[in-house]
C-alpha cells in the first residue's frame, strides 16, 4: 500500500473567503463551482429565502459569478446545466416546502421553475444532457432516479433489480451514464437508460463502504470506507459480472496530509476531494 497525493485542481479566489461555502461541486464539464452565502444557515431555522453567488472556476482557469436570487435551500446541492444555468436543491424537504425543494436557475440567476425530487438527497447530479441524476439516502426508498430540468422523471430504479439499494453511498455522472455504489450490497451499478437493450448492469463488488467511484474503460477505482479504511483508495478491474481487485492505497491530500472532513464528487475517470474549509478541490484520474 502506497501514498497517493490528490493533484491540486480548482481554487475558490481568494476575494471570496470571507463568505460562508454553502455547498460546492465539480461539474460534468470539468468545472468547479461554490455556492456561498453571507453567513451560515442557523440549524432549524426557517428556510427564508436569501440572496447567493455561485462562483465558478472554469477548467482553462477562467473564474465566472453568478447571482442568485431567493435560494431557499439552507442545507443544499448544487450543480451546473449545460445552458448556463444551475440547479440548487435542498437535501431535506419539509412537507409545506416540498413544492420548492429543488429551484433551477437560468444564466443570469433568476429562477425560472421549482419542483420536488423527493426527501433524503445524498448526490445530486447534472449529466451532459442536462439531466438531474438524484441519489437517495435510506429515509428516502426512492433510490436513483433522473429527471428532466422542469421536474418530469425521466428514469428510475424501481424496477432495475438493484440489489440492497437501501443509500446510494456513492454516484458517478459523465456523459449521459451513471454509476453507482450503493449500501448495503455496495455492487457496481452502471446505468444507462438510452441504451435499449441492456440499461442496467450490476457488478458484484467487494468493496464496502466507498463514497466516490470513478470508472475509465475496464478500470474502476473507489474511495472510502468505513472506520480505518476512511482514505482507501481501492483499485479493481471490471469483467462481466465482477469487480476484480487489483490493489489497495491511501488518498492524501496534495501536501501528504489526510483529508479530515472532506466532500467528494465522482465524474468519469476522476475522483474530486474538498477538504475543509472547503476551498480548494484536488483530483485523483484513474486514466492518467
């Protein structure tokens, strides 16, 4: 077991450190996003809703803003649509706040509709096509499921033959395919609702725990797990009905220091890890 160091990829500017990160993401194009507000949100208060920026950091290095107006979310998810616009969803819906849970916004900010995805949200996930992958943790029984940017379901895994799909621990998005790790069987799930004939394919897998997966051709590696196992980085190779293991290493931090409280994003190829303070993402690519 080796170090593997996570490569320095986007930076919150500096200029905006004073403000409080709501929540953050890296995109399926690549780039890395902040919501931040001026302070806060004050545990069981009521969700009032506030004025945010989203700053985004595009791959080339370019840096956008982005006003939004009346975020309801407190405790949110946040991703970016191919338009321009953006997604903000709270991961919680109350019942008289469930017609709002999820706001989306066009380029310039304003909100443009509101709808519910359901309660419980653990990932939430914007593909190429401007779809809306959601992934439930277990007080929802909902699962994954896709819908469109004005509300309509589009794909669900209610019949899908998911084995112990009780918390979608991890989910990855790229392109217009999903994949997943969910608790308690914790198998590899590759999802692709166009493809007609075989749109769900389950991989046993041995890995438990993992809360980011990312996938490059027959390669596939996991990060996370449970107590000691917090900074695994597991490798294995994919065959028609398994995950094979190759080997097993530790993600650090780019300076060689554990992550500690940490958010994650999966997409494609790449593992994204923000450490607090939340700030800074770092990228680990299984195909380089």
């Amino acid at each position: 077991m080796q170090k593997i160091a996570l490569i320095p990829y986007a930076s919150l500017p500096r200029e905006h450190h004073a403000r409080h990160v709501l929540t953050s993401t890296v995109d399926v194009f690549g780039s890395a996003h902040w919501l931040l507000a001026e302070r806060a949100p004050q545990p069981g208060g009521d969700a009032v809703p506030f004025g945010a920026l989203v700053v985004s950091v595009h791959p080339a290095g370019d840096v956008e803003v982005t006003e939004l107006s009346a975020v309801r979310a407190h405790w949110p998810k946040l991703d970016r649509l191919p338009d321009g616009g953006f997604v903000v969803a709270a991961s919680r819906a109350r019942h008289n706040e469930e017609a709002h849970q999820v706001q989306v916004f066009d380029a310039r900010g304003r909100e443009t509709s509101t709808f519910s995805v359901g309660d419980a949200i653990e990932h939430l996930l914007v593909d190429e096509d401007g779809q809306i992958w959601v992934g439930h943790f277990d007080e929802n029984p909902a699962g994954i499921r896709r819908w469109s940017a004005t509300g309509r379901l589009t794909w669900t895994s209610d019949s899908a033959r998911i084995p112990g799909l009780f918390d979608c621990y991890a989910l990855n998005v790229s392109g217009t395919a999903a994949w997943a790790c969910p608790y308690t069987d914790f198998p590899l799930v590759e999802i692709r609702p166009d493809r007609p004939s075989q749109p769900v394919v389950v991989r046993a897998n041995r890995v438990r725990g993992a809360h980011a997966v990312a996938v490059h051709g027959d390669r596939v590696a996991f990060f996370g797990g449970y107590g000691e196992e917090r900074d695994r980085l597991a490798h294995g190779e994919l065959t028609e009905t398994t995950v094979a293991s190759t080997g097993v290493d530790t993600l650090t931090l780019p300076d060689g220091t554990p992550p500690g409280r940490r958010r994650v994003a999966g997409r494609g190829s790449r593992i994204y890890v923000q450490a607090e303070p939340f700030t800074a993402w770092g990228a680990f690519d299984i195909s380089s």
